[in-house]
C-alpha cells in the first residue's frame, strides 16, 4: 500500500514521503497564483478554485487569501461563503454541505500527529475527514480538528475550538466547543 493510499484511508502514513509531497506542492503553487488574482477578477479566481476542489457548487465564493493542502479533497455544496484567511488542510476529505457560510479567520484541520515522539519526529501523521452540514454558519477564528461533524442547521460560535462532533440545530461555543441550546425554527 502507497503512502498516499494509507493517507486517504486514515493510517499512520509517511507525510515526506514523494508522491504525497508532490500533490501538496501542486496545490501550494495553485493557492499561490490564485490568491494573486485581484479582486476585480473575482469569476476567475472562482473558477479556478472549482477546478482545485473535488466538488464545488453553485455561488461559491471565497475571499482571499485561502490556502488548503491538497484541493481534491474539498467538497462545497451549493452557496458556500468563505471570508478572508480560510485555512483548509485537507489531508482528508473536507465536505460542506449547502448554505455554509464562514467568517474570517477560520481553520479546518484534517491532519494529525502521533503523540509518539519518535513517530512524529519520523513526520508519520494521520488524517481524519471533517463533515460540516447544510445551512452553518461558523464564527471567525474557529478551529475545527480532525474527525468531526458539524450536524445540520448549527452555529458554532467565534473563536471556538471543535473538537468533538456537534449535532444538528443547535448554537455551541467555546474551548472546547459544546452545545450551549437548541436553535429554534
């Protein structure tokens, strides 16, 4: 088994390993050029980040700069809103279902380390997917880490940390993030 197999399966893989850089450096490149588009070319730098994603929907946009690993592991649904600095490390598939909407300064982290010292200083890592539903919308400066869900119609508040999974309807908050109500209607 390849090392970008392991990678995508969610194994302890080897995170220098060529192949696996290779995907990463296109795609570093491809960040790059497209947060050098200005503003006045908006369509192209949206169409440009269709082409880098796995799926994207109709009226996505992203305001730059953006950067994420990979690109092909990015799924958005329909009307996705990504303000100014949206990290995506995508060593993972990161999916956002329709009407997503995130506020600047944001974090999406599918990539993780062994708490192994030797494991980690090998640069072995591991990679969990991140699932965000339809219509959430996630404060500026959140953090969201590897494996969790974002149900459906949820708030997470700014400057949250997610690291477990928060379920459908609700509005949650803080570091850790939790569930602080219900979100009527």
């Amino acid at each position: 088994m390849t090392e970008k197999e392991k990678q995508q399966q969610g194994m302890l893989y080897q995170a220098n390993d060529p192949e696996v850089l290779k995907d990463l450096y296109r795609c570093e490149n491809e960040c790059y050029e497209i947060n050098q588009i200005p503003p006045s070319r908006r369509e192209e730098r949206m169409e440009r980040l269709g082409k880098l994603f796995g799926k994207a929907g109709e009226g996505m946009f992203i305001v730059a700069p953006f950067f994420c690993d990979y690109g092909y592991n990015i799924e958005v649904g329909e009307n996705f809103f990504a303000n100014t600095n949206c990290v995506i490390l995508d060593e993972a598939k990161v999916t956002f279902g329709d009407n997503v909407f995130i506020a600047p300064n944001c974090s999406f982290y599918t990539a993780g380390h062994p708490l192994d010292v030797g494991q980690r200083n090998r640069k072995i890592e591991y990679a969990l997917p991140i699932h965000v539903g339809n219509n959430v919308w996630i404060g500026g400066n959140v953090v969201v880490v590897p494996g969790v869900t974002i149900g459906d119609n949820t708030t997470i508040g700014a400057g949250s940390v997610v690291t477990h999974d928060i379920p459908s309807g609700v509005l949650a908050a803080g570091n850790p993030c939790k569930v602080i109500r219900k979100i009527e209607g």
